[in-house]
C-alpha cells in the first residue's frame, strides 16, 4: 500500500516558480517543505493555528534556506481568520484538513476570499473507503468534499493520485 507522497501530489498540481501559494493546516510542514524547492521566485506561507507548531516549522525553513517561507499565525476555519489581503494567493494546499475542521464553509469561504481568480486549491484528505486514519465519523469523503467546495463556486479540475489512503482533487476558483 502505498502511503500520501506531498512531492508527488505537488507534481500533480503543477505548482512551481514565482506563484504566491499557502500551505493551510501546515502542522509540521510536509507540504510545505516539499513545496519550498518548487517555489524559486515566489511566496511561499505556511498556515496554522497553532503557535508552537509553525515556530518550529519556520525555524526548520530558515535552517534549510528556504527564506521565501513566512509562518502566518491564523485561524484558516474562520473568515477573516488568516491575516494576508484578499487574492493574494495564485495556489494553495489543504491537505488533511478537512477531516478536522468544524466549519468546512467558512474554510472554503476564507480560501475562496484569498485565491486569485482563477486560481487553483489542491484538496487532499483522508479517504472513507479504508479502516486507516481518523475514526471514520471525522472523514469527509470524495463526493462530500466535491459538494462543498461546488456550492462555493470552485470548479473541479481533476482527481490525482494521492496514495492509497487519502485522495486528491484540484479546483480553480471563478
């Protein structure tokens, strides 16, 4: 069985260069230092809620020279609650978030209001179908996922391989 390889995912998204992107719910930054390399020429932010956690996490980027990495204390499950302009982001990533978030509208809401338009969110979350993971009364599946972020205007792009455990899906904000 094969297990979420962020790299892999990130290929998958075609995120690179100059774009300015978030890694919301970063925790311990697995997508965002596999996101770091492939953003030469852009912003690159990692998102959390919790202080100690995105400390570390900056004090790792800044000891592996990714100086384009900024740390941004907020609440992404509230509107308002991440403090960076409106469309200010062209890509951002929600891996893992979903299944622990109370409020997925308002989550979808604040990465709505900071997306660009057209710009693109890569949705990677455990998936329903296998024992492994949170209990399966906090997993939100494919379909409920797709749902959510349609009511919200965003445009299913594709599927990708995120493993066998998660799954994966882009979508571009109107």
């Amino acid at each position: 069985m094969e297990f979420l390889n962020p790299t892999h995912a990130l290929r998958q998204f075609g995120l690179y260069g100059a774009y300015h992107a978030a890694d919301f719910g970063a925790g311990a930054g697995h997508f965002t230092f596999a996101a770091a390399p492939r953003l030469e020429g852009g912003r690159l932010y990692a998102v959390d809620i919790d202080k100690e956690t995105l400390g570390r996490l900056l004090s790792d980027a800044k000891e592996l020279g990714h100086r384009h990495v900024h740390g941004i204390w907020g609440d992404a499950s509230r509107i308002g609650g991440v403090p960076l302009a409106d469309e200010t982001l062209d890509r951002a990533i929600a891996a893992n978030i979903l299944f622990q978030t109370d409020d997925r509208d308002a989550l979808v809401r604040e990465m709505k209001r900071l997306l660009k338009p057209t710009g693109k969110i890569l949705v990677i979350d455990w998936h329903d179908a296998h024992s492994y993971g949170p209990y399966a009364k906090h997993k939100f599946s494919p379909a409920d996922a797709h749902a959510l972020f349609s009511k919200h205007g965003f445009v299913k792009d594709k599927d990708i391989d995120a493993g066998d455990y998660h799954y994966g899906m882009i979508f571009t904000r109107p």
